[in-house]
C-alpha cells in the first residue's frame, strides 16, 4: 500500500479526519477521530535500524539500516500484539508508542487487506463511546 492509499482510507472512515499537528513537520500525520480527537493511527519516520530489530524489540546495526522510512503505528488489544508479532509480516513492535497497545506496520512489507485491517481495528479501539442522558 502507498501513502496516499492509506490516507484515502483513513479518510473514507466515517468521522475520520487526517492532520499535521506538530509544529514545523509536515510530513507526520495523525489520523484521528474528527469528534473526540483521539487518535487510532500515526504516519511517522522510523529508523531503518528498528525493522532490523524484528520483534524482539534490539535495534539492528548493520548495512542497510541506516536512515529512516515512514511506517504506520495503529493501536491493538494487548492480548493481539505478541499474536500479531509472530505471525503478521511486516507487524513490528511500536516505535515511539506504547508497546502493550500499539503496533507499527512497515506498509512495503504488510498485505494491504491487512494494513485495512488494522486501521480498522484501532478506529474502532479508539472510538467513543455513546453518551447517555442524565436522568
């Protein structure tokens, strides 16, 4: 899947909105939701060195890994992360996010179908909840 793929997508979510928020960097995305601004996906710059990793988390060195790559960090349940890990090519622990709940996908390695998956699991994590009235 290409940036602009996943972007289209994370925009065709209902509610879905896509933003620049950080100051001076206009490359790193936040995908969120439009009424509770919270976040179910990041499109950010991760180290080469991190995919060399694999998932137990060590940093690889080596030729090849240097510089950096854009990837997609999503939010999962826990108890999916270690099973997403083992099996999922292309699944990665997060980068710069919480481990226990969140994800990073290297889109040049990840089926599409799953990288759609994904995202809709975490937009669905994150949405909230129903209100209801006071009595």
């Amino acid at each position: 899947m290409q940036k602009e793929e996943l972007f289209a997508f994370a925009r065709s979510l209902a509610g879905a909105a896509v933003d620049f928020p950080f100051k001076d960097d206009f490359e790193t995305a936040v995908f969120r939701h439009a009424d509770t601004r919270k976040w179910f996906g990041i499109w950010l710059a991760a180290p080469r060195r991190w995919f060399a990793a694999g998932a137990d988390g060590a940093e690889g060195t080596g030729k090849g890994n240097t510089g950096a790559e854009f990837c997609l960090n999503v939010k999962c349940p826990p108890d999916l992360v270690p099973l997403l890990l083992q099996q999922e090519r292309g699944v990665y622990p997060a980068y710069h996010m919480n481990r226990t709940h969140w994800v990073t996908v290297r889109l040049s390695e990840c089926a599409d179908e799953t990288v759609r998956q994904l995202m809709r699991l975490s937009y669905s994590l994150t949405a909230g909840k129903a209100r209801t009235r006071a009595k």
